[in-house]
C-alpha cells in the first residue's frame, strides 16, 4: 500500500475511538477521521501517514448514517466543546459503554466483569452548572461565516477555543450547554466590551484587560454567578460593565472580579472583588446545601452528580458502624453526602482552599462526624497514627484524571481495608489503578458508568471492590 499525505480517499466509518475520532480502515490499516460518524461514507484527504496508523480529514459527506442527527448548535465541527452532538443519545450512550469495557479488558486485562450501560442524563441540553468563556484579539471564523462574505471585528471574541488552537477562540453568541441566561450575560458582556471598547488580554504583549468569562448557575436555587477575570483591578472599567449586566440580566444574583496578572492563562485570581451579591451561589445536592465561590471546584452537572453519588453511596454497603476514608476529597462533596450512613467519614485533599470550602459546607449543613485533612494522600495515609483515630472500614477514591499514584496506591494496599469504592473520571487510568489493586488481593464487584457530559466523549465510572 501506498498511500501519500493529501491523497483523497472514499472511507466507510467503523466506529468511534475516545475522544470522538472516528475510525476507517484501508487494507487493514486504520485510518483516524474527524468529524464522522459509524455508518457514514466519507470523501478525505490523508493529513497524516505512520506506519501504523493514517489520519484524514473529513471533506465531504457522501452518505449520512442513520446514527446522524441534526445538531442544535451551529458551531458544530468548529467549536471542541460538544464533539458528538451530531450522534443520536442512545448511540452515544453504546460507544461510552464501549470504552470502559475497553479499556477494562485492554488495559487491566479484565473480561469476566459486567459492565452495565452508562445511566445516561435525563437533560442532554442545558445540563452544566457551570461555563468558562475566553476572551481573544483572534477570532476564528467558521466555515459558514467566511462563505458569508461578511465582514467581521478579528480582534475581538468572546466564546471557546477552537479544538488544537489555544490563540483562536470561536466568537459564541449562543451555547446549549449551561442556560437561556447565559446566553444572555454572554450577549451582554460582549456588547459592553464592544461600546465602552474595552480590549481582550493577550500573552504576547501582556496587554489588554478581559481575559475570562466564568458563569455559574445552580439548579436548585438558580442563583446566577458572573465571574469576570481580568489582567488588573480597573473599577472605572467594571463598573459601567456591570451596570449594564444587572439590567440586562435582572436574574443574576452576584457579579465578582477575579484578577490575574500573571501570564499564565488560567481564569483564577489572586485577588477577588465582589462587586455585586455576596460573591457565592448555594447548590443542593440530595438533601445536602453546598456554597460555592468563583474559584472553587464542583461537580459540573448538579442532577447527574446527585445520581453518581447516590450510585457511589450504594457501592459502599454502609452502616452506622462504618468509618470511611475519602481520598482526594475537593470541596467535600462526597464525604458529606457519605454522612448520614456512616459512623465518621475522614476527608483528605491537598488543596487548601478547598478543604475551607469543605469545613464550610459541613458547618453549612450542621454535620459533626466528618473531618477534612490538608495535605498529599501519599503522605496523610503513611503517617495516619498522627490523626486517624480509628481504623476505616470502607475506602472511596475519586482522584484526578491523571488517576493514583502508584506509591499511594502502595499505601492503600497496606491499609488492607475491607472495600473500596473508586470514582473516576478516566476509566483509562482506573482501569490501571485498579489492576495493580487486583494483583494484591482485591476483587471487583461491581460497577456502573455514569454519563455526566453529553455530547462529549467523556464519561464516569464508579467501581467496587472487596478484599478477597
């Protein structure tokens, strides 16, 4: 075979590898194909040649699945946010499902678990808590805008980044993801930019003053958070900014100002002003009341969230006797909603603030038998006599994607704890923690994906297991 970068081809689409890429094959070799579904029949250029592999991209759609549907985002194919919006729901339940049964069977070399179909979301559109907009001085049009023949402001956008391009940010006027009003506070911060000619932060030069756009609403209560990111403290700037977003928007219920002056492109601040409201939102997850402020972490879907945990709770067979750990516990989410079942619940994270958030929430809440520990889980559980005590029976996890550290998980194994209920956003970097638990004593019994993001290729899974 010889196949050159380019080159056209007619592929017929297999099946969708993570992370949305759809597959082909030619003479056996796999070819990567962006925007297709299983089923299609495509015209592509070759992009890229290895020898195990080819990549193309996609140029012409000759024949339509019958998996397709119609996406209600225009900005589908350029925007990275909602990359399986063009596949019916239930089709992108089945190929998540895949992937954890994959990466079981690939990676921890495990095939005689049941894996049963990912509980999927109730609301596909509109479900997040929360969205992170960029500001940009390099807008990137879309197909459709150039073939337009309009002309567009290039030095200002307001929106996502396009797939692969950290410079280029897609200028959103309307998103599916979060709420009616954020569409809304999206439209009024882009038009008040635009009038009092307020320019966009670049690292280039470290000039310009907007750099995020963070919004956060709750399901419960629907309070509304504008969380405005900025190169400087500027009041005579914000001010008319926010005047305008509190007409425009009567249902916001706080405006604050983060400020980051450093380079680094992250929308945290290491100063805060709340200009408006009291600069928190509540969210309610089950019978559990959580504050949330600008820069602290919560789970993205609030009614997705309340079914993983409740699954998550269930994994754990608790009783009243039961004292459990929670490793990597964030905000405390989990250890409170853990509270009412167990006898005490240890919570220990390594990020400062949010075990203040945490011990806030409990207060919040009036519980009395959790406790949250700052500091690195690898050095909290070695050196547990300086406050454990006494000794858990039951052990959840939900690390980062980047999944456990194998010293830690050396430690975990030491502990000898009856079971262990591992959350997990990566079922890729799970499924290889929970191999090395396997190959020293562990079983597993049960586990149960959870979609917590549709349209996305992302997808969690909750895992038990016990001491054999």
């Amino acid at each position: 075979m010889n196949i050159k970068k380019g080159e056209e081809v007619t592929l017929k689409i297999e099946t969708l590898a993570f992370q949305g890429k759809a597959i082909a094959r030619i003479d056996g070799l796999v070819v990567f194909v962006n925007d297709a579904v299983p089923g299609d029949t495509v015209r592509a250029a070759i992009t890229k040649v290895k020898s195990q592999y080819l990549e193309a991209r996609n140029l012409e759609l000759i024949e339509p699945s019958e998996l397709r549907v119609e996406p209600r985002c225009r900005y589908v194919g350029s925007c990275g946010g909602c990359k399986m919006q063009h596949i019916n729901y239930d089709t992108q339940i089945s190929l998540k499902h895949r992937h954890v049964i994959d990466a079981f069977e690939r990676i921890a070399k495990i095939k005689d678990i049941e894996i049963p179909s990912p509980v999927g979301a109730k609301d596909i559109f509109f479900y997040r808590n929360k969205m992170e907009f960029s500001f940009s001085d390099q807008r990137w049009l879309t197909a459709a805008e150039i073939a337009s023949g309009e002309e567009y402001d290039k030095n200002f956008a307001l929106g996502l980044h396009v797939p692969g391009r950290y410079d280029k940010v897609l200028d959103i006027e309307e998103c599916w993801l979060q709420s009616a009003e954020s569409n809304r506070i999206l439209d009024s911060i882009r038009r008040s930019a635009k009038q009092f000619a307020i320019k966009p932060y670049t690292t280039h030069s470290h000039e310009g003053f907007l750099r995020f756009l963070v919004i956060k609403q709750s399901r419960a209560t629907g309070e509304i958070m504008v969380n405005i990111v900025t190169s400087d403290n500027r009041q005579d700037i914000m001010q008319p900014v926010i005047e305008q977003l509190r007409d425009d928007v009567p249902a916001v219920t706080t405006i604050v100002n983060n400020i980051n002056r450093r380079k680094a492109q992250v929308a945290v601040g290491d100063e805060e002003i709340v200009y408006y409201g009291d600069g928190n939102i509540t969210e309610r997850i089950g019978k559990y009341s959580f504050r949330i402020s600008a820069n602290s972490f919560f789970q993205t879907n609030s009614a997705q969230t309340e079914t993983l945990y409740s699954i998550a709770k269930d994994f754990g067979e608790l009783s009243g006797d039961d004292v459990v750990l929670d490793l990597y516990s964030g905000t405390g989410t989990i250890t409170i909603y853990l509270s009412d079942s167990v006898k005490y619940v240890y919570g220990i994270e390594s990020v400062a603030d949010a075990v203040r958030d945490a011990n806030e929430n409990a207060a919040i809440n009036k519980i009395d038998n959790v406790s949250f520990l700052q500091g690195d889980v690898l050095e909290k559980i070695k050196n547990k006599d300086g406050w454990l005590s006494e000794q858990p029976t039951v052990l959840y996890l939900d690390p980062p994607r980047s999944g456990i550290h194998p010293k830690a998980i050396s430690e975990i194994l030491n502990l000898r704890l009856p079971s262990i209920v591992y959350v997990s956003c990566n079922p890729a970097t799970q499924a290889r923690d929970i191999a090395a638990l396997t190959e020293h004593g562990y079983r597993i019994d049960r586990m149960q994906p959870v979609d917590m993001f549709p349209h996305t290729y992302h997808i969690e899974n909750v895992a038990r297991l016990s001491l054999m």
